[in-house]
C-alpha cells in the first residue's frame, strides 16, 4: 500500500512519528505490532484494521505467487536448455561411433 501511494519508508515513519529503521522493521514483519500501532498505520491508509490486515496478507500472497510463477518458468527454460545440451551429447557419440566403426 506504501508503495501505491507512492510513499518512501521515511515518508510513513515521519507520519507514524517513529524511527526509518522501527517502520522498516513493522514493514517486514521483523517487529510485532500492538494494537495502537494498527489503528494508527490503519487511519494512515484510511482503512480499517481488518480491511490492513486482510490486505497485508493477499499482496503477500500475491506477492509469493508470481515468486513462484517467476521461478516456474525458469526452471521450465532451464530444463529445456539440459534437454537440448543432451541431444547434442548424444548427436555427438553418435558421430563418434560411427566415426570409429569405419
């Protein structure tokens, strides 16, 4: 939400009136947050703290899944590289052998 509104870490901290580091800290999950803290961070991005807390958790998950889409096709072009690599290596022996029986 930090982000879609454009807002650096300092920008939130000064109007949480806490540290950089302390909001860093909130932000990944480092520090545990008391219930005044989520009023205060919820009326920041005017919502309410189940609408904060329900959003946290879907752009994390959000967040996760394209991770794991974005790693998923990497492995998909990995192994189609290995695939390609052991033709040769058997393109190859192939030529070799026939190479050698001649």
């Amino acid at each position: 939400m930090r982000h879609q509104r454009g807002w650096s870490q300092e920008d939130v901290a000064k109007r949480l009136e806490i540290s950089i580091p302390a909001f860093s800290k909130i932000e990944t999950g480092i520090t545990d947050v008391n219930l005044s803290r989520l009023a205060q961070i919820s009326r920041l991005f005017d919502m309410t703290i189940v609408q904060l807390l329900a959003t946290t958790d879907s752009e994390e998950e959000k967040q996760h899944t394209t991770e794991v889409e974005e790693l998923r096709e990497k492995l998909q072009e990995r192994e189609a590289e290995v695939i390609k690599l052991q033709k040769k290596v058997i393109d190859l022996y192939e030529m070799l052998h026939k190479r050698a029986s001649v």
